[in-house]
C-alpha cells in the first residue's frame, strides 16, 4: 500500500460522505430546520466560520474523512423516538427543530443523503460518457494493466502484448479469451502473444479465484484493454449510457442484497470492505481517471443503497421508525425503539466482520481480475 493511493482513495471516499451530508443539509435548509454545525472532516477544528444569516457554524476539521451535518433537535446520543418526546416536553416550542417538522418533512430529510449519492453518481457517470465518449463493452485481446505477482506477471507478460492463441486456439476476441481463462482454473495454458511483431509462448496457469458474482473462476491476473470510446460530446448518448450504467449498477446491488438471503455463503463473495475497495481503488486508478471516476460513482451508489438498509443507526433504519410513526400516527416507544437498535447493530456488525474477513481472505489469496 502506497501512502499517495491510500491518501486519493481516502479523499475520493471523503468526498462521496460530504456530498451525502450536504444532501441532509439542503433539505433541512428547504423545510426550515436550523443546522447547527456542517463540518467536512472530524476531530480538532482547523478553520471554521459562522454564517450571520442563518448561525450555521461551517467547519473544516483535521481529519479528511468525510463529514458530518448537525441540526437543531438531534443530538445523535438519543433515539429518534426519546428526542421527539423530549420535544414533546419541552417548555418553549422550537419552529426550527427537527423534530417540530411533520414525518414526511423529517422523511425527506433523511433520506435526501441516499438520494444525494444517488445523483452524484449519475453526475459522474454522465461526466466520463461526455469527456471520454461511449465505451465498446468488448474488451480486446491486448494485455492492460497487471496484478503484481499475479500468473500473468510471472509468466512474463507486459502491458501492450496481444494475446494471439492459447493451446493453439486463435484468439479472435476478448470475450473468447476471458471466458477460456475464467474456465481454466488449475489448468496449465500455452499462451501464443505478439510483442514488437514477433511471436512468443509462455504457460501460465489461472489460480482458482472467486469472480464478481462470487462464483470460482480462473485468473491470469490482468486487465484488458478496450477499443477506443465513440461519440465524444454526445449529451444525448451520454445520458443514455450513464443511466444505463446507473440502472445496472442498483439492480446488480440489489441482486447481491437478496442473494444474501438466498444463498448466502455463496453471495457474501459480492461485498467488499474498505480493503476490498482500496484494492479495486488502485487497480481503477491504473487504467486511468475515466475508471476510477467511474468506480467513484459506483461507490456513491453503494453508501447510497447502504444507508438506505433499514438498520438502525443508518438512515435506512431511521426512516423505517418515521414510517412506523406516520402509519400509527405517534412514534414508536423509545424503550421499544432501543431494543430494536441493540439488535439491528449486532446485524451490522457481524456483516462487516463477514465483509472484512472476505477482504482480508481476498487480499491473502491475491485474487486478480482476470
């Protein structure tokens, strides 16, 4: 691990969680809940200023990861259920407090964080579309990028070599040549490649790694490379592309989320952790800023379906409470409520345990790309 890669990979994450609290932020303003605090960053405050016109106090804090929106009535030590009955029972009524506000008010709150990743991730996804064009989905047989150690590496291979056979097969495609590579786990392959002209063999064998549906394949450990983009400039197919992007990304996300239930020893293999995204941080980073920026608005788009979970503590969990609270039209017991939260954070944790042992297991094996 790099400091420099560690260090964009940390910025590029801090970015996606201000932009969430920003989306609190601004539908609090709109429904006229006062912010007390809105920080990026955490720990010991380097600058800060106050805003004359609505007292918000703007802070940039030591630590850049991410940030956090504070606003009138939330004290973030209390359940959402005790801070409306200590609202309840307060002697003077607050207009700008959170919890003065209706369920669909503190609702649209909640939820305009998600909602926020959500469109940054369209916002980016159109912005690579514009600037770089509109991607050929099918990869080329010339090598990309390598995974340090990996087989490909280690037989010799370099970015640039055009993969010509294997066993003496032709190699006509990407897709021909992924898909042979992927079902030959353990199998020793004699790869014919054309550097500088001339004609070159190795062998190389694919270790047997786990691919992005969790499911085992082979991996030589490299990227492809892809034909050029089309249609640069294109504000039409752009919009296109990114909300095809976008559409595939959730409901690929949502896919995964259900095979938990289904068949969870198998789809736990679809998550990362932080280790996980680091590692496919770098490699993104390697194959330029239109990946990575890409990989960025995949990431916007997991905290946004993350947070959506309806587990307590996230903002998943507190609109499930507020719904609760518009159905029986009072809110749940706060006794009720903590009870509920004890049990939905023994969830989340143990599946970030699972997450990160998949992470660290992942990064033991040097599992590769293709």
């Amino acid at each position: 691990m790099s400091a420099e890669r560690i260090a964009i990979f940390l910025v590029m994450l801090s970015v996606l969680v201000v932009f969430h609290e920003y989306g609190h932020f601004l539908l609090a303003r709109l429904n006229g809940v006062r912010v007390t605090d809105f920080a990026v960053g955490f720990g010991t405050t380097l600058l800060k200023w106050t805003s004359k016109r609505s007292g918000t106090v703007y802070r940039l804090n030591l630590l850049p990861l991410g940030g956090y929106c504070m606003m009138k009535g939330e004290d973030g030590k209390s359940n959402e259920a005790e801070q409306q009955r200590e609202f309840r029972d307060a002697p003077v009524y607050d207009p700008d407090n959170f919890q003065a506000k209706t369920p669909l008010q503190r609702l649209s709150i909640v939820v305009a964080g998600p909602a926020m990743n959500f469109i940054v991730a369209l916002a980016l996804l159109f912005g690579v579309a514009m600037v770089q064009g509109i991607p050929d989905p099918h990869p080329t047989t010339v090598v990309g990028p390598l995974v340090a150690g990996a087989p490909a590496e280690r037989a010799g291979l370099r970015v640039g070599d055009r993969i010509a056979a294997v066993d003496g097969v032709p190699m006509k495609s990407g897709d021909q040549l992924i898909t042979l590579i992927h079902s030959s786990a353990g199998k020793p392959l004699h790869i014919t490649y054309v550097r500088d002209g001339a004609n070159h063999t190795v062998t190389a064998t694919p270790m047997n790694a786990r691919g992005v549906d969790g499911k085992p394949q082979g991996q030589l450990g490299f990227h492809p490379q892809f034909p050029p983009p089309s249609g640069r400039g294109n504000a039409g197919a752009a919009a296109t592309l990114a909300w095809t992007q976008f559409s595939d990304i959730i409901s690929g996300t949502f896919g995964a989320l259900g095979g938990l239930f289904t068949h969870p020893a198998q789809a736990a293999g679809s998550f990362s952790g932080p280790i996980g995204m680091y590692r496919a941080s770098v490699a993104m980073e390697q194959l330029g800023i239109g990946p990575f920026v890409s990989f960025a608005a995949l990431i916007s788009i997991a905290l946004g379906i993350f947070n959506l979970l309806p587990i307590p503590a996230l903002d998943g969990g507190r609109g499930v409470f507020i719904l609760v609270e518009m159905l029986r039209g009072r809110p749940v017991d706060p006794e009720k409520e903590a009870l509920v939260h004890v049990g939905g954070f023994a969830v989340l944790i143990a599946l970030m345990l699972a997450v990160s042992y998949h992470d660290v297991a992942a990064a033991i094996s040097g599992q590769g790309p293709f």
